[in-house]
C-alpha cells in the first residue's frame, strides 16, 4: 500500500502537478457537492458515537 502511494505521489510529480492546495481544491467544489459529503460525514459521526453494539 504504501509503495502504492510513493508510486502515485511520484507519477503526480513526472507530469507537473507539483502544488496542491486545499484551499484552491474547496473553491472548485459546487455547493451541492460540499452539501452531500458534510451530510455523509454528520451520518457517520452519529454511527461512530453510538457504538458497535447498538
């Protein structure tokens, strides 16, 4: 797994993409987008806090 991700990290650098930015990356996300992951993660933090057993 990790020789996976040298190997991605690596292919990335060979065509220029050397600068990632988050910032740039949360501009480009429509409101939609942004609307479906929070909602994704606020479900799977409610699963995580009520434990394996319930």
């Amino acid at each position: 797994m990790l020789g996976l991700g040298f190997f991605i990290d690596w292919l990335a650098k060979r065509k220029g993409l050397d600068h990632y930015s988050p910032e740039e990356n949360e501009r480009n996300v429509s409101e939609s987008e942004r609307i479906y992951t929070e909602t994704y993660m606020n479900q799977m933090r409610n699963n995580n806090d009520q434990g394996p057993l319930q």
